[in-house]
C-alpha cells in the first residue's frame, strides 16, 4: 500500500469531467430529467472534494457518472487521462474495479458475513485466494473491525456496517473512493469515527475521496475542496476554508449559515434591535490579517460602547474566521466616526433597521 | 355413520399411492422449478430499472404468463394432452400428469421467483455493479443467494401446492394419494380409506413445511 499526504498536483488530474450532460429519458406521460446541465469538475490525485446540494441537484447521477454505473448523455469524463464515456461494458467494469464506492445505506451483502463482504470484490478480480486472505485480513484491521470477520453484517452497528462498507470499497486498491451521503444514516458520534476512518484512507493509503454530503460539518472537517451543485450544475468551487469564509451564491450562502453565523436575518435583527441600543455593524475577519484586539481598541479609542450581540470565531483546517455583530451606542457622530474608522481595518457592513 | 371398511386390504394401496404422489411432485417440483426460476429470473431482470431492462421482453412475458397461470388444473390437463403426446409420449398415465404438472408449476413458479427476487435492494445489487461485477455474475452471486429465505418460503408453498393438483391425477389415469382416496374412498364410500389419505396428505404437507420454515429462517437469520 502506498502513502502520501494531501493534495499532490500532477499533471493530469484524476478525474475530469468536460461539459457533462446527463438527461434520464421521461418516464411514462412524463418530461425528461436533466440531472447534469453542463458540469467541468477536475479531481487531483490526493485531494478530499466535497460535493454539497440540495436533494435533486445531481450530487448521485455525478459520482455514478464517474464510475460509470451511469452513462453521460454527453460531454466527456477522464478517469486518469482515459476517457470511458465511450468505452464498453466489459472495459467499463475494469474501470470501476479502479474505483469504490461507498453507500448511505451501506448496501452490504446480507448473504455474506463481513469477511464474505470484502472477499467479493476480490472474487469479481479473481485475486488469488492466499492473496485474498492477506488483504481481507489487512483491511479488516485497519478498518478496526478484525473481531467482527465472521460475524453477519445484521449483528452490526450502522458505524460498523459502513466500516466493513469502506474496507470492501478498498479491497481492489483503488485510487478513488467515491463516497454518497456516506454518514447520513450515522449519528453524529459514529459519523465523527467514520469520519476519521476516511481521513486515514486518504493520508495513510493515498486515495483520493469524492464525498457528497448534505452535512457542510462533513466538508469542514474532511474536505479540502468544496464543490456546490444546484440543479445539474456546479455553481461554487473552491477550498474549503475560503469558501466556508467568503460564500458567494445564495445557495453557497445558506449552506455555510448551517454552520457559520454569518449576520443575523431580519427577524433575528429585529429582536436584537429591541433589546439593544445602538447601531449594529457586522465585522468580518479572515485569517489572522486583523487582530480582533485592534479592532476594539480602536472603537474603545473613540468613546463608543459596544456590545457583540451575534455571530462567532470558526476554526477551519487551522485558519480562524469569523463574523461579529457588534451593537454601537454613543454620540452620533462618534459612531459614524468609529465605524469609518473600524471599516479601513476589516470588512464592515451596516446592518440597518 | 357407515365405517365399514376395506382399509385392512389396501394398505398396500396405500403406500403405492403415497410413493406415486411423492414421486410425482418430486419430479415436477425439479423440472417445473428449474423452468420457472429461470421464467422468473427473466420476468425480474427485464423489470424497469432491472439488470436486463427491456419493456418489451417483459410485457410478452407477462402477457404469457398471465396467460396460462390462471387456467383451473383440470382443465390444463386436458388442454395440454396433445402437447403430452408429442413430448412424453402419452397422453395419459403419470408421465402425462408429470408434463402438465410441471407446465403449471412453471408458471406458477415464476412469479413466485420474481416476488422473491423483487425483495432484493437494488442498493445491492448497485454496489456489485460499483466493483465490476458482470450481470450473470451478480445474478449468481448476489441475486440468488440474497433472496434465498424468501425463495425456500416460496418453493415449500409450491410444494404444498403441487401436492393438491397432483390429487387431481386420476382424471387422466395418473395414481398417487389423491386418485386413491377418491377411487376406494369416496366411490366406495369408505369414510376410513379417504380419512387414512387425507391424515397421510396432512402429515406429509406438515411436515415439509416445517422443514422449509426452519430452512428459511436459519438463511434469514444471517
Ligand atoms: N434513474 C433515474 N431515472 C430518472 N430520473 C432520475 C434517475 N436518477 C436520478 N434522477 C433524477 O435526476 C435528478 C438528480 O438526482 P440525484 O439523485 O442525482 O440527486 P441528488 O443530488 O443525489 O439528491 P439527493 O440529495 O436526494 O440524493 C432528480 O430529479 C432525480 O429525480
Ligand atoms: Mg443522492
């Protein structure tokens, strides 16, 4: 097993995906879907993307485009520079042999114990049975479920199903793990353990991750890059810690509010508002550019009061954002002053009555 | 009451009868099993969605299979006696209700098969096709074996099934259990002789369907 660490730039990316159109023909006295409108999406060997959406944005048809269990209506996807939307059945499977797959449901093999599980990729390779029995072994004790190998999967906890889910994912040693809403069913404990389990599969085996989630914890605490689809396209992408701390889109927006107080909204305001005096200002800092303590020595500087009313200090991948919501009471024009004053240090908006 | 009865004679008989129905629905429920498996397997993976999709396939499969499953027993029998002679040789006597037997059982099967294989999750069978597994091989390895409990279930209900039609064999001259407790039974109006077959009927029946009961559940508790 091989190891690296993060993301390594290579010259050609593992996944690339060029102006991909899906459409799933209309059902019965239906219209036809268009899952995928038009989407680009580069994975680099090494890197964790996450792929945020809201329920039928095409998160799914994407990674199984990717893997080929669904085939592009057009546009063109390059696994490792080769393009396989042309490709036929037979050569497809050897592609997706490349590839696992994890599931929310887990989707594991009732018939089968967990060693059974894993042996059955492993099976469809033909691998050789001694060989098959060294990897079973391994994996099962670097998923940490080497007690559990004879045990049916229905005496299993859900963190464990997908722990067994994850190592048959990896039996064949693929170079991409394609991962679908793979901790939903999970409470946040056992998707926290889970979690980490994807975080070692990528530092400590080098494999390449593609997680969609719903869950933008999930992208904070294990993506590097995010990627943002709403209705079959992509509309948001970048790292994590930038767009976590500057979302442009609205729908960008509403996902990161799910985990960072941006500003309060209009009724939130509202109630501020009737219990604080004053006028409210929303500081936004990024990175360690502006110290906080600046920021309020220069209000205290300038004879306002000020209280934080809203907002908090996120820690993301080791770089500390934040948005305050500050209630400024004083003389007028000292506030005018001041939040001049304030503004040439951080980003600064008035949030009005 | 009249119990009056010859029982004491046809012991005999009735062992004869119950090696014929034995023997009968054993042969039927191979053949006619293997046919409707695989009439089955056809209806299921040409279903929407399936792992051989194909509207068209499956509508004549339904069309035919709608057909010929609801046609009453009796009447089968004597509807397929021309197709008997050509394919068994006769038209009458066991081997001609082991053909029509086996006809119906197919059919009856085959959706039997598809009610059990439609309780598999396509999550499944989509993480076999995520490794790269081949359709004939996910039909092997992860179709079959995942609906196993269910197929048991559903083969012991057969069973049980096949033993009643199979009762009906005297018609065209076929023996078994039921063909004797109608002939020494009912026309002699042997009140024992029908019981003693109806109790030998029951026990058989109990008797596998326990035996599949406990087959099933031991495959579903894994
Ligand atoms: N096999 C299919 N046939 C027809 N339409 C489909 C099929 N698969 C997906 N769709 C449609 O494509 C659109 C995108 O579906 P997709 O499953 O990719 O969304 P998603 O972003 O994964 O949503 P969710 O968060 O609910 O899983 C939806 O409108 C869905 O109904
Ligand atoms: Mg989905």
């Amino acid at each position: 097993m091989t190891t690296a660490a993060g993301p390594a730039a290579t010259s050609v990316p593992l996944v690339e995906l060029r102006d991909v159109h899906k459409t799933f023909p209309a059902a019965r006295g239906g219209t036809p879907v268009e899952a995928i409108r038009g989407v680009d999406l580069s994975v680099e060997a090494g890197e964790i993307v996450g792929i945020v959406g809201y329920s039928g944005a095409g998160k799914s048809t994407l990674v199984r485009l990717i893997n080929a269990l669904e085939s592009t209506t057009s546009g063109s996807v390059r696994i490792g520079g080769r393009e396989i939307a042309d490709l036929k059945e037979r050569d497809l499977r050897e592609v997706r042999l490349g590839i696992g797959m994890i599931f929310q449901q887990f989707n594991l093999f009732r018939s089968r114990t967990v060693w059974g599980n894993i042996a059955y990729p492993l099976e469809v390779a033909g691998v050789a049975r001694a060989e098959q029995n060294q990897r079973i072994s391994d994996l099962l004790h670097f998923v940490g479920l080497a007690d559990k190998a004879h045990s049916h999967v229905d005496e299993l906890s859900g963190g464990q199903k997908q722990r067994v889910g994850i190592a048959r994912a990896l039996a064949t040693e693929p170079s991409l793990l394609l991962a679908d809403e793979s901790t939903s069913a999970l409470d946040p404990e056992t998707t926290q353990e889970v979690l980490s389990l994807l975080r070692r599969v990528n530092r400590e085996l080098g494999i390449t991750i593609v997680v969609i989630t719903h869950e933008m914890d999930v992208v904070r605490s294990l993506a590097h890059r995010v990627v943002v689809m709403e209705a079959g396209r992509i509309v948001e992408q970048g790292p994590v810690v930038q767009v976590l701390s500057d979302p442009q889109q609205p729908v960008t927006r509403r996902f990161v509010s799910t985990i960072v107080d941006d500003e309060p909204d209009a009724e939130a305001l509202a109630a501020l508002h009737a219990r604080h005096p004053g006028h409210f200002v929303k500081l936004a800092f990024r990175g360690d550019e502006v110290r906080q303590s600046d920021v309020f020595a220069e209000l205290l500087s300038r004879d306002v009061r000020f209280e934080l009313v809203y907002g908090g200090i996120e820690e993301v991948q080791g770089e500390t954002f934040g948005n305050l919501t500050l209630a400024l009471d004083g003389d007028p024009a000292a506030v005018t002053a001041a939040v001049a004053a304030v503004a040439d240090l951080v980003p600064t908006t008035e949030l009005s009555r | 009451m009249n119990l009056d009865t010859n029982i004491g004679e046809l012991w005999p008989l009735v062992w004869q009868g119950a090696y014929e129905t034995l023997y009968i629905v054993a042969i039927t429920l191979t053949l006619g099993g293997i046919l409707g498996l695989l009439l089955g397997l056809a209806l299921y993976v040409t279903r929407r969605g399936g792992l051989y999709a194909s509207r068209a396939t499956n509508l004549v499969l339904n069309v035919v299979v709608n057909f010929f499953r609801p046609i009453p027993f009796v009447i089968f029998i004597a509807a397929v006696q021309p197709l008997a002679r050509v394919v068994v040789g006769t038209g009458i006597g066991n081997p001609a209700i082991i053909f029509a037997l086996t006809l119906a059982a197919a059919f009856g099967i085959s959706r039997i098969v598809e009610q059990s294989l439609v309780t598999v999750d396509p999550g499944v069978i989509e993480a076999a096709r995520s490794v790269g597994a081949s359709r004939l091989h996910i039909i092997r390895t992860v179709v079959l074996p995942e609906a196993l409990g269910p197929l048991v279930l559903g083969y012991t209900f057969i069973f049980v099934a096949l033993v009643d039609m199979s009762a009906i064999a005297g018609v065209i001259g076929g023996g078994g259990l039921g063909n004797f407790a109608l002939q020494y039974g009912y026309r002699q109006f042997d009140a024992v002789v029908t019981w003693t077959a109806v109790v030998i009927i029951v026990a058989l029946v109990q008797v596998v369907q326990l035996a599949g009961n406990v087959a099933a559940r031991r495959i579903m508790r894994r």
